[in-house]
C-alpha cells in the first residue's frame, strides 16, 4: 500500500486523470441504473408495488388484460375456489379533461372491488366505497393540475368522474391510474357485458393449479405479468443490454490503462525485484492501487449522481435507492479488481537484469 499511495502522489496528474475517466464511467453507469428503475416504475408501478401474487386471464389473452375477457361465470368459479384470497378487475384505457391543464389528459381506466385488495391505498382524501361513482387517481396527476373534488370528464362519450383521493404508485404504460368500483367501470363500458379484465390472486401454488384445472384459463405469476405487460420487456431489456455493454467498456477501459501503465513502469519493477522486492509485494501494490483510484472515483461519481438528481425535472422518471447504488458500486470495484488481472500476469513476468538493462 506504501508503494502506491507514493506513486499516486508522484504522479498527481496521471492519477486524476484516470480517476476522472473512471468516475465519469462510475457517473453513466448510475444514472442509466437510475433511469431504468424510474422508467420501470414510471411504466408498471402498479404491477410491481402490487399485492397480488397471480393473476388470471383468458387464455388467449396471454396475461394481458386488455385482451382478456372473463365472463361472470368465470369469474364465479374462480372465486369459488380462491376465495377472500381472489378479487377481480378491469382495465380500460381512457381521455378525459380536468384540473387546469388546457390539454387533454389520459389514463388507465381501473375498476376494483373496493373491499378487495386491489383497491388503492390512499395518500389524501378518501377512498372507494361501494355504491360511489367518484375515482381515485394516482398522485401524478396533481401536476396537472388536478385537486380532490375535481371532476374528469371522459371523452368521447362526457361521462364525469369526481376526484375523491390520491394514491401513490399508480402508474401502468406510462400512464397515471384511475381507480373506479367494477360497478362504475362496468356502467362506462356496457359492451363488456359484465365481463372483467382477470382475477387477482394473493394465495399459493396449490389454490393455482385448482384455478387452471378449470380450462381456459392462464394463471401467471406477478413477475410474468410484467414480463408480459406491452412494452415493459423491450423497454427495459434495451436499457439493460446498454448497461452490460457499459459495464464492460469500464472494465476493458481501466485494463487497457493499468496494463500500459505496468509496462512503462517495467524498469521500476525489475529494479524493485533486483534489491529484493517480491512478486508478491509489487503485485499486492498495484492491486491496492488500482482499488484505491476506484474506489475514490466511485464515491465521487455516486455523490455527484446524488446531487443532480435533485436538479432533475419531476417529468423524468428517475429512481435510484441507496441499495441499488451501493450494488452498482461493489460491482464496478469488482470489474476494476478483476481487470488488474491482467496486469499482475505482467508483473509476474518481469525478469530483474532485463528489465534494467543489463542483460539484452
């Protein structure tokens, strides 16, 4: 450790530099993780804060809600066999004006058993109640404009709702979510015939496979419903590959600068194994080094990340918690550890005489 905090401090503006390059990779790598949870959330909040452990569709749906049409029958025996532990829902997608925005605003249009688990929790105002044609929207609304005791006008058909609460984490397809009671959800949409979207579950595996026994029916975890939810898979598998590929290019850009930088100092080691250095020692060294720069440059990154992110405007769906940023740290020190490998293989090689010259 003697060996490197000396060199680092000999060389000042080597090391700042290479800091910098990493901290700046360390900086990119933050804030896509941070826009890739935000647009995960901004785009399924709803299914991934949800309660529900399974969700029932028609078969030909796929698992997506849209497309699934559950007749009440269905539904009955559903509920026979889930019990408490099953409650049913419907999901439409809506335009409605309201609040003080000149445009047009929409949404997913959601009906829920409001004695189910699905009914929202509420942050202000109140919530559902049977026999209630008001709504509860999500929170996102708010900026624009929206206010409990507002009304929403739907469009086409001028059909109003009125604004009883707000709830948090209610967004589906980039969209706030607009809980209604199936009663009401079912009177706006009298085509459906009584029909709902699926049966959420909260209940295990033995109580599911009863549920698909019935025929017809696609019984998918919380997890493959998101999976399955349009748009969700691409738009995340996209941002995940650019951070692989992210994480590698740090990794090959911090090998290719310890590994020349080991070469041009390869008198240096040859001298240090001549006057009785061991491999071990150099190799520990330049180990120590490395982490060091890194880590330093990762703790800076992270502050700076932390730092604008409250200068971000709250249109961008940004979320980056204190765990995933520690765990995208580790793993960047890791690729840093591992990338010295190369280096140390350098080290090992180096023979005292050539390396000083005395024996060509």
């Amino acid at each position: 450790m003697f060996l490197a905090l000396r060199e680092l401090q000999h060389y000042r503006f080597r090391s700042v530099l290479i800091g910098g390059i990493v901290a700046l990779i360390a900086f990119m790598v933050f804030m896509l993780t941070g826009l890739t949870r935000g647009l995960a959330q901004d785009s399924a909040a709803l299914m991934i804060n949800t309660p529900a452990s399974h969700f029932v569709t028609t078969r030909d749906a796929a698992g997506v809600f849209n497309r699934s049409f559950l007749s009440p029958g269905e539904v009955k025996a559903i509920t026979a066999v889930g019990g408490d532990a099953s409650t049913p829902l419907t999901q439409s997608f809506a335009s409605f004006s309201g609040g003080t925005e000149a445009t047009q605003l929409s949404g997913v249009l959601l009906g829920v058993d409001p004695s189910g688990f699905m009914a929202p929790e509420i942050t202000s105002g109140q919530g559902l109640a049977a026999g209630v044609s008001g709504a509860v929207v999500d929170h996102s609304l708010q900026e624009d404009g929206v206010k409990v005791g507002d009304t929403l006008t739907l469009k086409p058909g001028g059909e109003t709702l009125k604004v009883l609460g707000f709830t948090g984490a209610a967004r589906l397809n980039h969209q706030p979510v607009v809980f209604v009671t199936l009663d009401r959800w079912q009177a706006l949409n009298p085509r459906t015939r009584g029909s709902v979207s699926a049966v959420a579950l909260k209940t295990d595996a033995a109580v599911t496979s009863q549920i698909s026994a019935l025929g017809g029916l696609s019984v998918l975890t919380r997890a493959e419903a998101l999976q399955v939810l349009p748009g969700y898979k691409e738009e995340q598998g996209s941002l995940t590959m650019i951070q692989v590929f992210l994480v590698v290019v740090a990794a090959f850009v911090m090998a290719v600068f310890f590994y020349v930088l080991t070469l041009q100092k390869t008198p240096q080691f040859g001298l240090l194994k001549a006057i009785g250095a061991s491999t071990r020692t150099l190799a520990g060294s330049l180990v120590a080094q490395m982490l060091f720069l890194t880590v330093l440059a990762v703790a800076i990154a992270a502050l700076v990340t932390l730092g604008i992110v409250t200068l971000l405007p709250a249109g961008i769906p940004f979320a980056l918690t204190l765990p995933t940023l520690l765990s995208a740290s580790a793993l960047l020190i890791v690729v840093a550890a591992l990338s010295s490998l190369l280096s140390l293989r350098t080290v090992a090689k180096v023979d005292p005489l050539i390396a000083i010259g005395t024996v060509t």
